[in-house]
C-alpha cells in the first residue's frame, strides 16, 4: 500500500498544532539532528485517513519505532493496550517527566514508552546533551 501525500499546508498545520514538539516524546523540532515527520496515529493500512485528525507531529526515533503499530503490551500487566494517541488523549494524563527519565503513569504511557524506547540510552543521552544547552 502506498503512503498518500500530505500537503505543505496540512504539514504545517500538523507542525503548528504541535507546537513544534514530537508529540509522544516532546522533543522539539528545532533542536532535533534530523527533521520530525507527520505520523499518522492509526495507521493507513489499518484504515486511518490522512487527515488532521488522524495525523501527528513525531520525531524520527518515535515515527520509526512506532510505525504502523496501534499497541502493544502493557510492561506492568501483561495486558495488551493501545499507544497513546496525541488526537485524543493529553500527553500530561499519561506520562510525566522527572529529571531525564519519562514515566507512564497509564496503561498507553507505560505502552508507549516501551514501544517507542523512550527512555533508551541514546534517548537519555539526548535529553542530556538538551539540558546541558
């Protein structure tokens, strides 16, 4: 299946909506080594639309780590859970920063930082070398 283009006004409004930020991590765009992307939240394979309402503002570690996924399993329960979906849930409900270290307080954000390797070396790291600017 072959991905549909996306405008540069619907990639604009995406950006501004996002307030520049990776919508699952917050990094933001401008202090980013490669530029972030516009991820659609469902999927196109599993019918999500490329539409506002479906699409969000991602780094290129989330976008490629998350990829087509919806879920995955919760690292606490076992349970499966769907990912945190930025159209439809706030990112403060779901995960917390505490100094480099982010910390999913709901089944999606405990799903969602294990998926996407949120809190992996390279992601530390970043948030590291980010402070420290």
């Amino acid at each position: 299946m072959s991905k549909t283009y996306i405008s540069a006004s619907l990639r604009q409004l995406v950006q501004e909506r996002a307030g520049n930020c990776c919508e699952y991590c917050l990094l933001q765009a401008e202090l980013a080594f490669f530029p972030h992307e516009v991820d659609h939240v469902i999927a196109e394979k599993h019918g999500g639309a490329t539409a506002a309402e479906n699409l969000a503002f991602a780094c290129w570690r989330c976008n490629r780590h998350k990829g087509t996924d919806l879920g995955s399993f919760d690292p606490q329960t076992g349970e499966f859970c769907f990912l945190f979906n930025p159209r439809t849930q706030t990112w403060q409900t779901h995960f917390k920063q505490e100094d480099l270290q982010l910390t999913g307080l709901t089944p999606e954000g405990r799903t969602t930082i294990v998926l996407l390797q949120l809190n992996s070396s390279d992601r530390l790291a970043e948030r590291q070398r980010l402070q420290q600017q």
